[in-house]
C-alpha cells in the first residue's frame, strides 16, 4: 500500500463535498501536472491512503482522509471544449490526462500548513518543501503514520 497527498481548491472540490456526495467517492479530474498524472497512472492501486488536503484557501491543510477508488483512466473533462481543463492535444484514441477515483474514509480536524510545518514527525514530507507546485505528492509511511497522530491531537 502507497499514500499520498492529493491537493484540491475547495471551491472545485471539497472534503464537504464529499461527504454530501452519496457514494462519497469523486473523479478526480483536472490535474494538468505531468508528474501528478504520472503518480496516478504508474503508482496509484486501489486501496492505496490518500491525504485530502484544501490548497489555495484561507487554511491550506489536510482536511480528511481518503482512498484511491479505482485504477486510472482518462479524464474525459480534457475532451471538453468548454471544460477550463481541455487539451486539444489530447485525442480519445491518444488520451494525455489520467485520473483515478478518490473516496471518502474520514473528515478530520484541520490540520493547518502552519502547524504542519512546526512538527518535527512530517518535517520530511514533499508539501513542506520550499517551491513545491505539486498537486499531487507521495506520502511515505511513516510521514502517514505521523499525519495520523497528529490528527489526533487538538
């Protein structure tokens, strides 16, 4: 089992929107990042942990926790003229953009980028570093486990 940290803006998909949805499960659509596409199409298994983290808002942070739901399969919203993520590029038969499902396990308490970053346990994690774009990012173990600890902590 891998983790992950996967990046949404909240006004396009929150961790309330999930836990609205009746399956409680979201495509995760529009990532345009040729890494992220890649840690979706080569590394992501169903099953597999996902941090679900709000980016791009007043309190960036992990927000809940989640799972990858399926394996990757094309993004239809790049076939979309009128879809702000489509590619003309991008062909049905040569599709570019991947994306997997992302189901719900747990809301959580916010865990704050602030807070996140004066704790010594997840100092090591991919977001925290300077200049880091990516919206989607490898978790190793025991940065999940730490993760885990420290939402249970107020």
């Amino acid at each position: 089992m891998a983790y992950w940290l996967m990046k949404s803006e909240p006004d396009e998909c929150s961790i309330d929107d999930l836990v609205e949805l009746p399956s409680q499960t979201v495509p995760w659509v529009g990532v345009r990042g040729w890494q992220a596409r890649n840690f979706m199409r080569n590394d992501m298994r169903v099953g597999d942990g996902v941090l679900f983290y709000h980016s791009s808002c007043a309190v960036p942070g992990i927000y809940g926790i989640a799972e990858v739901a399926s394996e990757a399969y094309p993004d239809e919203t790049q076939f979309d003229s009128k879809s702000p993520y489509f590619d003309p590029k991008s062909t049905r038969e040569k599709p570019r953009w991947v994306h997997v499902d992302v189901k719900l396990v747990r809301k959580t308490r916010v865990l704050p980028l602030a807070e996140m970053r004066t704790a010594p346990s997840i100092a090591s994690m991919q977001v925290l570093r300077r200049g880091n774009r990516l919206s989607i990012t490898p978790v190793a173990p025991e940065e999940w486990q730490a993760v885990l600890e420290l939402l249970e902590t107020e």
